[in-house]
C-alpha cells in the first residue's frame, strides 16, 4: 500500500456519458421490441420448446442478479476496503433483479408447457406434493424471493447514493446491521428459488445439494458479469485510475477460486448420486447422458472449469485485461451453457439443444440487462465518491 495521496479521478464522479448512454439505450429497447414480438409468435406455434428456452434465459438473468447482490453483501460484511472503486458498478449489477422480476411474468401463462405439476395428469407422487407444487404457490413464491432481493439491493443502493452527497454518511457501520440477515435470507430464497425453478422440472428427482450447485454457479456468472463490467469502465469510462491491474489480479483471483468450487459441488453431487445408486437419484444423469446432451456434458465440464483454471492459473493472465475481458465473456456464456444442460432434457427426444427460437429469447433478454446496465451507469457516478474508503481502495495493491 503506497503513503502517496491519491486524488479520485473527475471520470469517477460522473455517471456514463448521456450522449453514448441514450445512443446504446435506444438501440437495446429497438432490439428488445423486435425480439419480443418474435417471442410471442414462438410461444404461439411452439409453446413447449419456447418456455423452456425462455425459462433457461430469465433464469440467467435472474441468477447474476441475485449473485451480484451476494458480492455487494460480501463486500460489506468483510470490511473489504479494495473493492470499494467496483461497489457502484456492483450495485448497478443488482439493478437487473428487476427486469428479471418482469421477465418472469410470461411463464406464468406457460406453467404447464413446462412443469408437469402444473398439468391435470398428476401421478401418485406428484399429488402426495400438491400443496407444494401448485400454480399459485409456485407464483407467490417467484414473487417473494424478487421482492427480497430487490428490497435488499434499493436498501444499500440508496444509501450509497446518499453518500455520494452526504460524506457524513457512515461507512460500514450502518449496513453491516442488514448485512448478516440479508446473506441468510438471500442464501435460503436462492436456494428454493433452483428447487423451484428447475428441480421441480422433474418432481420425481432430488438433490440435497442441487441448491448450491445453483448458487456457485450464480456467484461465478455474476463475478464474470462484474469483471466484464469493471474493464468496460476503464476502457470506455477513463477508470484506469480508479480500477487499477491490482483489481484486476484480485478478480483473477476471484475467479479462479470460484470456478473452482462450482467444479467441486458439480463433481460433489454427481459423485454422491453415482455412489448410491438410487434410481429415483440417478434418472437426472441417465437424461444428460442421452439424445446428444452426453457430449454437452463433456463440453461443460471443459468449458466451465477445465479451460478456465488452465488460463488463470498463471499470474499474468489475472492481471491481464484483455485476457479477462475475453474470459469473462466465455464464463457467461458457459454459465448459460450450464443452465441449458440443468433444464433442456427434461423435455426428453425433443430437447434439441440448438433450435431457431434461442435467438429471439436470448436477444430479448439480453438486450433487457444491457438497457438496464446502461440506464444505472448513466443516471450516477460510476464510483461511490463519497465512501472514504475510495481513495485507500485507489491505492490497493497485491502483497
């Protein structure tokens, strides 16, 4: 850590220019207009294959949300001084729990192209969980685990703008009240939020452990989000002053150990349920070993952990932008990836996992994050000027 005063940047004081913001704004809502009106006609002639995609699509969205909330959360109850130049970014990431919220609203006219629960059919299993797994439950459920997370992320986001204007505000102290019980809560929604959401895909099958497998899947989707969101503030927003390679080498870091750990619960789970051997367990891998989605299986594995350990491994790529811009992207990717191979077989022989509804539902979606990523950057400073923390953050570097 150097003694030499740092001076905060102009560029951090500024939200994103209004010119270039309101220029990418309009682009993304065109395309998101084009995309959902393709969406409709998809849910019309193919509703099966279009709500399953779809559901695959508003999870990811939902997921980086809800695991950027858990960065934001983490950074306040460790004290973390050095990630205190990437908070406001961080908390325009939670910004997309919203848009998630509403994207999920469709799924409701389609519960019964996608769950089995939710049709008149139901066998002797399924019924002995009717109190559970039924339309109206599962809808104030949805509705409860959004209104959590959002509520938590408009609580420390308006604080910190408040800050921003009032340096009286305290650092730590006030958020760390909400901070424990918020993790707990946030940690329990997502966890019945994956049981809901795509366990439930197959109301015969279960997994102690598949909230987890969501969860560390969710935080390194969202770390990715975040990296990608930080280098675009140096490059495009004049940061390099503020996010230094020191950030860099330190999201590396995050990263490395948090790929690592989705490999650790996928490899968990699956070696518990090879081990016992219980058919009413091991139907989940028998699909995903079927109809193609083996060789996906493989890829996953490759692509999400294999490939990226190797690359970050070394400590110059950590610090490399480039580098981690480009993984960052592949991570996302691959976190989507991921969330095909947890939904898509349950539709069995039909699952195709390429099919010309994916572009429509994708740039529906994304085109929706990008507005709002857009949106939060440009209505507020891209750095939390008014925290004290800033200018020790600014100076940070790895021992």
């Amino acid at each position: 850590m150097t003694d030499t005063p740092i001076t905060i940047p102009d560029t951090a004081k500024r939200p994103w220019k209004p010119a270039d913001a309101s220029w990418f704004r309009g682009i993304q809502a065109a395309v998101a207009v084009a995309a959902a009106a393709g969406c409709v006609a998809a849910a019309a002639f193919h509703p099966r294959q279009f709500f399953f995609r779809y559901l695959a699509a508003a999870v990811f969205l939902a997921s980086v949300g809800a695991g950027s909330l858990f960065w934001l959360l983490l950074h306040y109850l460790t004290g973390a001084s050095w990630s205190t130049v990437m908070r406001r970014l961080i908390e325009h990431a939670t910004a997309l729990l919203l848009p998630a919220a509403l994207l999920f609203v469709p799924l409701i006219f389609g519960l019964e192209n996608i769950f089995s629960w939710a049709s008149e059919g139901r066998d002797g299993l399924t019924a002995a969980k009717q109190a559970y797994l039924n339309g109206p439950f599962f809808i104030v459920r949805s509705a409860g685990y959004f209104s959590i997370w959002i509520a938590l992320a408009l609580a420390f986001r308006r604080r910190s703008l408040r800050q921003d204007s009032d340096t009286r505000q305290p650092g730590l102290e006030s958020p760390n009240k909400l901070c424990a019980p918020g993790m707990i809560m946030l940690a329990l929604t997502a966890t019945f939020a994956a049981f809901d959401w795509i366990m439930s895909l197959d109301p015969h099958w279960y997994s102690n452990i598949f909230g987890v497998y969501f969860w560390a899947g969710s935080i390194s989707g969202s770390l990715a989000l975040i990296t990608l969101f930080a280098l675009w503030a140096r490059r495009r927003s004049g940061l390099e002053r503020l996010i230094t390679v020191e950030h860099c080498h330190d999201l590396g870091k995050l990263q490395l150990g948090f790929v690592s750990f989705w490999a650790y619960i996928a490899f968990s789970q699956y070696l518990l349920i090879w081990y016992a051997n219980i058919p009413e367990e091991t139907v989940w891998y028998v699909q995903r070993s079927q109809n193609g989605w083996g060789t996906a299986s493989i890829v996953l594995a490759f692509g999400r952990f294999i490939l990226p350990f190797l690359i970050l491994l070394p400590r110059g790529a950590k610090r490399s932008p480039l580098v981690l811009a480009c993984l960052s992207v592949w991570l996302l990717a691959f976190h989507a990836f991921d969330l095909y191979w947890q939904i898509l077989p349950t539709l069995g022989a039909e699952a195709y996992f390429v099919h010309w509804i994916d572009p429509l539902v994708w740039t529906l979606v994304l085109s929706v994050g990008l507005w709002t990523l857009a949106t939060a950057a440009s209505d507020h400073p891209l750095a939390p000027v008014g925290d004290p923390r800033l200018s020790r953050a600014m100076a940070f570097e790895n021992e």
